[in-house]
C-alpha cells in the first residue's frame, strides 16, 4: 500500500528528529567526559607550576629571608661568589625573572581550568544534570571556585615570598660587597701610607743630611705624609738637596 506523499514526508522527519536528538545526546555526553577529562588535566598542570614555584633558587631565597642568620650566611656567600656589582645585579635580575615565569606559568594553568570548568559546567547542564547533589552542575562549579581560590592564594604567596626574599638577600649580598670594597681600599692605602714613611726615612740619608737634620725632618715628613700630600714633600727634599749642592754645606730645614 502506498503511503500519501504528506504522510510519507511527516514520518520522515520525524526520523530525522529523532536521530538528530540522539546524536544530540550523545554529542552532549560526548562534551561533558571530554571537558571532565580536561579539567583533571588541569588540575595536575596548576599542581605542577606550584612546585615549579616552589623549587630553587626561589626556595632558598624564601627560607633565607625569614631566618636572619641563614640570610646573612647567603649574602655573605653570594658577595664572595659574584664579587662585583655588575654580577649581583644581573643575578638578581635573572631571579627575578624565574619568579615571575614560573609566577605567570601558574596562571596560566589556572585561566585554563577557569575555562574548561565553565566549559565543563555548561556541557552538565546541557546533558539535564541536577544543579546539586555530587554529580550537580552548581556543586561542580562551587568546587571548581574553591579549588581555583585556595591555589591561586598560595601561588601569590610563593612568588611574594619569593621576591622579597630576592630583594633581601642581594641587599645584603651588595652591603657585604661595598663593605669588602672599602676595606680593600682602606688596606691599600694605609699600605701606601707605610711605604711613603719608609721611603721618607731613608731619603735624607740618601741626600747626605745630618742625624740631627735628618730627625727634625722625618718630623715633617711624618706628618706630611699621614696627611696625603706625598708630592709637596718630595719638592721640599728636593729643594732641600739643591741648596746643599750650591752652598756645599748643611741644607736649610727652614725650607719645611
């Protein structure tokens, strides 16, 4: 028997629909596993950039920075170990930097939980999920936010952690470095110094003065010396041998 054309139509579409809805269906289903699966994924990446946080250098500038004893240690070692400023600095910098990617990796690993959650959330509620219960789309989304804020507050204190810990210790690392600067310098010139002396008191035996000459000027040349002015001191020896050589007698300590 054959059908009306309309009627045949009518039942045609209505398979259509069918078949439409179920793959439908099943395409929502297909949505929520795979965005269950991208959110555990997720989960494991955002697990992952905390410890990446959490590793040296970053950890040992963390832990030295609120312990005064073990940070000055550092600082002392990092002095010693990059001994000039341009060193610490580009140090510092290279820290800093490693706090702020492995700071910014972690968020991106949460803005993609943050999105496969909604993604997530959204497929639930297509498929006619609950809003509550264990298997609630609301419930899943709560869950999601608890997770999402409680890692995010300890990733920011790792990396605040982590910077101040930087700044504290290359503070103490540059002061332990000017500290060593200016003993050196102040070394050195007190080497100066003694050799400047020494070379006073054997310079009127040299140009022939007296033991009675010689003793007043090393006087002079002490405190001449000791005030840094070297050059003038050996003018007025200078000068002082001159006259002995044109008069052929004593020279004139007046000259001092």
């Amino acid at each position: 028997m054959q059908l009306p054309n309309m009627l045949r139509v009518m039942i045609l579409s209505s398979l259509a629909v069918v078949a439409w809805t179920a793959s439908d269906v099943h395409a929502q289903h297909h949505d929520e596993d795979f965005y269950k699966h991208a959110v555990q994924s997720d989960k494991i990446a955002l697990h992952h950039a905390l410890l990446n946080m959490d590793e040296d250098p970053l950890n040992t500038y963390r832990k030295a920075s609120t312990n005064s004893t073990h940070a000055k240690a550092l600082a002392k070692s990092l002095a010693e170990k990059l001994d000039t400023m341009k060193r610490l600095s580009n140090k510092a910098s290279s820290d800093n930097e490693v706090a702020d990617n492995t700071y910014q990796d972690y968020k991106d690993a949460l803005r993609k939980l943050h999105h496969d959650g909604h993604q997530l959330v959204h497929a639930m509620h297509r498929a006619g999920r609950g809003e509550h219960g264990t298997h609630g789309y609301e419930t899943v989304s709560h869950d999601l936010e608890h997770f999402s804020e409680h890692h995010a507050d300890v990733a920011e204190r790792l990396h605040n952690h982590a910077t101040r810990g930087i700044e504290r210790i290359f503070e103490g690392a540059s002061d332990n470095l000017e500290d060593k600067e200016m003993r050196a310098h102040q070394e050195s010139a007190l080497k100066r110094n003694s050799a400047n002396v020494e070379a006073a008191q054997e310079l009127p035996a040299a140009i022939g003065l007296s033991e009675a000459s010689s003793s007043s000027l090393f006087t002079g040349v002490f405190l001449v010396a000791s005030g840094g002015i070297w050059i003038q001191l050996c003018a007025n020896l200078f000068s002082m041998y001159k006259s002995r050589v044109v008069q052929g007698g004593e020279p004139l300590l007046q000259t001092l």
